[in-house]
C-alpha cells in the first residue's frame, strides 16, 4: 500500500515534469482537467506517476480517476 502523501507527491512531481513548472497547487478533490492537464497530459503523467511510485498503472480510467484522492484509492485498490 502506498501512503496518500507518496501518492500526492508522485502526481505533483509528475505535473511538474508534464506541465514543466515548478509550482504545483493542485487540490486533492480538483480534477486533473480543472488544473488544465488535457488528456495526453493526462497520460504523461500516469507515466510519471508510475515511475515515481515504481508500479503499473495499467487499465486506470482517466475519465473517474481524475483527482489525487481517486488516483490514491485507485493505486491502493490495484496495489494491495
């Protein structure tokens, strides 16, 4: 299992890779699509996502797992 703090510092190191800033201030309800990450960011992300946690995401479905809190439950659903 992966703590909600790995999680949400894997997505942010993942955006800052993907949108290339480095200030991230995403909330963990707001939706990827609401921060202005567009579906191939979207993608790139996962891949950042699971470099940084070392897993296979897979099968995630970007259209409900859309925010850290549903990616965190996602990854620990998947990760057991």
């Amino acid at each position: 299992m992966f703590s909600k703090e790995n999680v949400k510092k894997a997505v942010y190191d993942g955006l800052k890779e993907v949108l290339k800033t480095q200030e991230v201030t995403i909330k963990e309800d707001e939706t990827f699509n609401d921060y202005g990450v567009d579906s191939l960011d979207q993608m790139n992300l996962l891949l950042e996502v699971e470099k940084c946690l070392g897993i296979e995401l897979g099968d995630v479905d970007l259209e409900k797992t859309n925010t850290i809190n549903s990616l965190y439950a996602f990854i620990n659903n998947k990760h057991k």
